[in-house]
C-alpha cells in the first residue's frame, strides 16, 4: 500500500467516521489538537460482497469558529443559522476500490477515492423538555468527485435527506452521546455509473454490459455511541443500507442488496485553546454515507 493510497484511505476513514465534540456548560475551546487511532471495516461500495478493515492514525482537530467549523460533521461553513433552521456544507466521502484478480470487478479498472461537498439545510423537528433530546431533519445535497492517481474529476450528484434523533448525558470531565438516524439516498446516472455501470469492453460470462440509471438507491440507518472522558474520547458507530428497489440493482456488480459498516475510534486531545466560544448546540453532526 503506497503512502498516497494510505492519504486517501485515511482521508476517507475521517469522512466516514464521525469526529467527536463536546458540549461544556462553560464554553467550549476555540480549537482542539489531538490524536488517535480509528479503525473501519467497510464494503468496498454500496452492492459489493467484498470488504476490507482499516487500522489508521487519526487526527483530530476541531475549531469552533463564527462561519467555519471543523467538527464532528467535517469542514463546515456556517451560511446561516437559528435554534431551528441551520443552512451549511458539509462533506462525505468513500474509500477507494482497488483492481481486483478476482470478484465481480475482476479485469476492471480501480476506483479512486470519492470525496461530497454541497450544501445541506438542516430543521430541527422537536427538542425534548430537557436539552439533551434533539430531533433534526437534514437535507443535504452534495457534488461527488474522484480523488486518485488521475486527478479529480465530477462523478455525480447525491441527494441523502434523513431523521436524526440525539441523546445526550454531558458533564464537564464526562460525557455520552447516542444517536440514531435513518432515510432514503437518491443520485444522478453519472454516480451510479461510476460504481455500477459495466461497459462492453468489460463484459465477461457471468458479467454483461450494463448501463446505470439514476434515481433511488436504496436507504440506511445508522447509529452511534461517543463517551468522552476529560481529553480522552471512544466512539462506535454502525450502518446498515438496505439495496431493496434501488435502480442499479440489476447491475451485475451489485452482489447483495445490504451493505453493513462499522468502526470505531479513539483520540486524545493534548492543546486547546484558551479562549472559550458558546456551544453551537444547534448544530448537530451529520452521519457520514
């Protein structure tokens, strides 16, 4: 594994997995540093039979600022927000596919990492008596590109609205974090493509020339767990897409229509600012595709 393909897998794994925040009745750091360790195991994409685990280092950095935040969420710039409303960006990604000998993409080329940017409009639908119950609906459209060896280059756009109910139990040296989320993806022919669509020069017994439409692609539900002790922090998560009706489905690279993911991550913070900002409560992480 060269050291550029070690980049992008990390760089995904970031992507995938939610970096953690706190939430202080003091104020929060401006910014954190730290470092950890996280590991994955993942399909290669959404359809594929075949999965690999990741063990990486893993940076963390957060900063709270007025209009850019990297958090949990990612790199996010804050175009406008309220108690119920926040307009944003934010970022997702994939990791990369390598040229297999054997399997359903056995003779065909690799795919590079994918990285998703846009813009997602988030409304909180419910707030429990207590602080810590939040219900938000996001609704985030984002413009997917490919990372590699060739360059960057466009490869579609995804639509991924979903329902995202956190708990919180937070003190100042400790704290817990639940949450859960579920809702439908949708995306254009060119993502589909990129991942499904067999051209004839590939067509091979047990494998005919396809061509990927865009539409739905199926939906998932994720959870997560964060506890947080002083500048030590664990967390787990898990997804499970079910493939049921989505449009590639016919595709003979799609071998089973679920998809299950999970990892988990450990950091330790050791700088922080001084200065101390007000938590930005309103704005909940968004669960990584």
């Amino acid at each position: 594994m060269t050291a550029r393909y070690v980049g992008y897998v990390a760089l995904s794994v970031l992507l995938i997995f939610p970096l953690p925040n706190a939430t202080w009745a003091d104020g929060l750091p401006l910014w954190e540093v730290g470092v950890g360790i996280a590991g994955l195991n993942v399909p290669f994409y959404r359809g594929a039979d075949q999965d690999k685990s990741y063990v990486l280092p893993l940076p963390y950095v957060i900063y709270r600022g007025e209009r850019l935040k990297i958090d949990k969420s990612g790199i996010r710039g804050n175009i406008f927000s309220s108690d119920r409303v926040v307009l944003d960006f934010s970022l997702a990604g994939g990791v990369p596919v390598p040229k297999e000998e054997g399997g359903a993409r056995a003779g065909m080329h690799s795919l590079d990492t994918t990285l998703e940017v846009g813009p997602s409009l988030e409304m909180r639908l419910w707030k429990g008596g207590e602080t810590n119950h939040d219900l938000w609906l996001h609704l985030p459209l984002r413009s997917a590109f490919s990372v590699g060896n060739s360059g960057i280059g466009h490869v579609g756009w995804i639509i991924a609205p979903f329902v995202e109910y956190t708990w919180r139990n937070e003190r100042r040296h400790a704290s817990w974090k639940a949450n859960i989320a579920a809702g439908p993806i949708y995306a254009d022919e060119n993502y589909h493509d990129y991942f499904y669509t067999v051209d004839a020069v590939y067509a091979a017994p047990g494998r005919s020339a396809y061509q990927a439409p865009g539409g739905y692609s199926g939906s998932r539900v994720s959870v997560g767990l964060q506890r947080r002790f002083g500048d030590l922090w664990f967390g787990v998560f898990g997804r499970y897409d079910t493939l049921e009706g989505a449009v590639f489905t016919p595709s003979p690279l799609v071998k089973t229509k679920e998809y299950h993911a999970i990892g988990f991550a450990m950091t330790w913070v050791f700088l922080k600012s001084k200065t101390r900002v007000a938590d930005d409560r309103s704005l909940l992480e968004a669960q990584v595709n």
